[in-house]
C-alpha cells in the first residue's frame, strides 16, 4: 500500500530520492512467511520506514542529497539501520534532504526540493525535508531522521508530523554521514508519539563503534508513552515557558495555538512557569560557527580519491587540480559557503576570536539549560517560529534561512532531547504549527510520556 501511495503521489512531494520497491517487497514477504509460520517477531515487524539519504545502506544509493555522492552505495549499513532490519521493520527507500543536511527548506538538494504534502507551493522545512513529507504525505508511518540544529524536529513541526532529537550519544552515528559530529543526533519521525517511542525504542542504546556514544542502559520509551496516554495527567510536572523562545518575530498564528497548547499543559495539572535563558539570544551566532568549522573538517575527506565523483580537469592537471575540480563540480553553493565559513573560522590568528568565543557560548548555554532545569522538568517552546514558508522565499537570503533554526539549535548545542508535536493549524494560512519540548540529558522518556499525555 505504501509503494503504491509513493506511486502515485511523490511526483508531486518529491520526498523519495531513491525508492526499493522489489527489496521491500520481498522483506515484507519474508516478514510475513515467518509471521504465518507462528516465529514471534518484535513490535516494529514488517512496519514500512523511509531512510534520511544521510544514513549508509548497503543496498541503496547513499548521497546525503549531494551530487558528490551520486550513485554511490556504502560497503556498510548505518548502525541504525542495521537495527532496523534486525527489528524487521522493512526500508522502503531514501529520503530527500538539503546537501549534507545544511538547510532548513531541503531547497538545497543537488536532487531538487521536496514539496510541502499540506501545500505543494510551500517548502517541508530541512534538512529532513523528505523523511517528513513522505510520513505527512502517508508514503512511510515511519521515519527516521538526523538533527544537527533542528533538521527532525521542524520539518515535523512544518508538516505536522512529531520528530525526535534523542540525547547526544543516545542513539548510534556510526554510518551517519557527519554534518558536526558534536551536534548530529539520528531521531525518528511519525505521526504519533508512541511511533517515534517505539522506533526510538529500536535504534537506541550503545554502540562501540561511536566514541560519544552513552553506555546508558535506556528505559522502554514506548512504556514512557503508553503511560503517558494512560494517565492523561501532568500533576507533579513543572514546565518552563522559555522567554527568549517566543514573543516578537513569531508568526501570529504560531504564538496562538502555542499558548492554547500550553493551557491544555495547564488543564492536565502542569506547573508552568516562565523561565529566561539569556544566551539563547547567541544560540545561532555560536552555531553558525561552530557547525561551519566541524563540517569544514568532516568534509575534507571528499577529495575525488576515496569516495564518489572524481572530475578531471580539460587538458589533465595535478592531484589538486582533480581535488579542486570535483569539489568545485560536486558541492553546491550552499555547501561551498559554509566550508568557506568553517576554515575561516578556524584559520591561525581567527580560531580564539571566532571559533573559541563560540565554544564560550556554547558553554554559557549549557550553563543556562543547567540553571533552568534545576527548577523545571521540562522546557517550552515553538518548534519554530513561522510555519512553512513559500519554495524561493529565502533562498537568495541565507541569514534568513538561518534564523529559522532560532528554536531547536539551543538543545543541539547542549545535547539535550527534543521533541516537537503537531498542535493545530495556524488560522491565517491553514498551515500546521509544532510546539517542542525540551528534557535534561538523559531524560528522553519523559518527552514521550509527556508528549503522549498532550496527544
Ligand atoms: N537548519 C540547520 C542548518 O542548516 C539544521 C541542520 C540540521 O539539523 N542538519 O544547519
């Protein structure tokens, strides 16, 4: 069923790159054969999920939406999706994304935009653009996403869909094609918090072959919401309103069913409380460093020699001449800026005026989150402050396309997780709005139980 709804409608969303329809296919019949033949199989079992191109498959293309990676197929799965099909949830195919996951519109796809399901003309949010789009545009139930600065949680919030950013090292990076290795978090997305917790459920946990990755022994985020959707209460439950996270420069419609959802917080017996978190104001500023400079490094190793595209120069040339050449032909605009960013950032005589005041950031920040929760359990915010936004409206404008990272970047730069649900529509453009909440380090399963309860 869900190949056929790909079929007939990612024409239009464009949220496939690459679609496995006779692999999936004989998963599913294999699923179903050992299901008919009475084998027990886990909660997830023959569930269709579509793949963020971010994530090495060994059986299909992996190109983080960059043209330097056309057609290539990794010699290894992603840790994550190696869960996946031990879980025996079935990969229907890989999701479209901005290049190398920079971009909040998937606009910067080498592959061309995905479209937003709730309105063609509008774009699904980035970099997880595609995962998005294909769970509101019921091409997957399931999804699975990474969040550098918000790449899971707006995309779901401009689609109506939840998305999760798990706590840094709670869920393995390994085969995860690295944006800024301090800040990407592999996360799902779904249409209902009990689906996000139980594919949480599957890829989480250790794993040796990441160096940050928690040796934590996590407890069943699927239990966290099914409590949650039991219980219907909050008492007990303190939530802070963030005050830097709302106010001037959020669209109307944003800010009105954000209140209406923090009332309902209220209703269930919440404590909420406004709370102020004065270096979020420098959140995008540390970040667009920060990010630029760990993804100048990541991507150093796209050198026309060991993976994908190699572009020789008319006439021949040098080893340089051919590095140059493909970097040149390979990366898009945006990416070529945010590599010209990054080694500016960390060149000799600028690292301790841009990069070091940027980690100084970064830890005031964590500084902020650690005060804050030491007398809430939770955070409040939009998931971001418009709703989506028109194909080309801030294309030409990267700072404008920046700011819309205003909301989610903070968690990242902490490592905490977040969470964003679907709360409505805004009424001036029928357009979904997403309210996140935000948990200390670890606390993953009070999201879900949180989340539920608010569903
Ligand atoms: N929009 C952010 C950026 O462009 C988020 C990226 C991400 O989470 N992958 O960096």
């Amino acid at each position: 069923a869900h190949l056929n709804r790909i079929a007939a409608v990612d024409r239009d969303v464009h949220a496939f790159l690459h679609v496995a329809s006779e692999a999936a296919r004989a998963t599913a019949e294999a699923i179903d054969k050992r299901r008919a033949a009475g084998e027990r199989l886990g909660p997830l079992a023959g569930v269709p999920i579509a793949i963020k191109d971010v994530l090495c498959t060994i059986d299909m293309p992996s190109t983080a939406g960059s043209k330097i990676l056309q057609g290539w197929v990794p010699p290894y799965d992603a840790t994550v999706v190696r869960k996946l099909r031990d879980a025996d949830l079935v990969p229907l195919g890989k999701t479209n994304m901005d290049e190398f996951a920079m971009g909040s519109s998937t606009e910067h796809s080498a592959y061309g935009p995905t479209h937003n399901p709730w309105d063609l003309e509008r774009i699904p949010g980035g970099s997880g653009g595609g995962s998005a789009a294909a769970v509101a545009a019921f091409e997957a139930p399931l999804a699975l996403g990474s969040d550098t600065g918000g790449s899971i949680r707006q995309p779901a919030a401009l689609t109506g869909s939840v998305g999760v950013k798990p706590t840094y090292g709670g869920v393995s990076r390994y085969g995860a094609i690295a944006l800024a290795s301090s800040l990407d978090q592999v996360g799902p997305v779904s249409r209902t918090v009990l689906d996000a917790a139980l594919l949480h459920d599957v890829i989480g946990g250790h794993d040796p072959r990441d160096s940050t990755s928690l040796t934590d022994t996590w407890p069943s985020f699927a239990a966290a919401a099914r409590s949650g959707a039991e219980n219907r209460s909050l008492k007990g439950l303190k939530i802070g309103i963030v005050k830097e996270l709302q106010g001037d420069g959020f669209q109307s419609g944003v800010t009105r069913r954000f209140e209406e959802a923090v009332a309902l917080l209220t209703e269930a017996g919440a404590d909420v409380v406004e709370v102020s978190t004065p270096s979020f104001e420098y959140a995008i500023s540390a970040y667009y460093l920060i990010l630029p400079a760990e993804a100048s490094s990541n991507l150093a190793k796209f050198d026309s020699v060991r993976f994908g595209l190699r572009v020789n120069p008319v006439g021949g040339g040098t080893v340089e001449d051919v590095m140059s050449a493909t970097r040149e032909a390979g990366f898009g605009d945006e990416v070529k800026r945010r590599i010209i960013l990054g080694t500016y950032a960390l060149s000799a005589g600028y690292y301790d005026a841009y990069y070091g005041s940027a980690q100084k950031v970064r830890t005031l920040i964590q500084r902020d989150f650690a005060r804050v929760f030491s007398d809430v359990d939770v955070l409040v915010s939009p998931s971001a402050p418009t709703t989506a936004f028109k194909l080309g409206e801030k294309l030409e404008d990267p700072l404008a396309m920046y700011l819309n990272d205003l909301t989610t970047i903070p968690a990242n730069l902490a490592g905490v997780p977040g969470i964003s649900l679907p709360v409505g529509l805004a009424p001036e453009d029928g357009l979904p709005v997403g309210i996140q909440f935000m948990a200390p380090a670890r606390q993953d399963a009070r999201l879900y139980s949180l989340g539920a309860t608010l569903e």
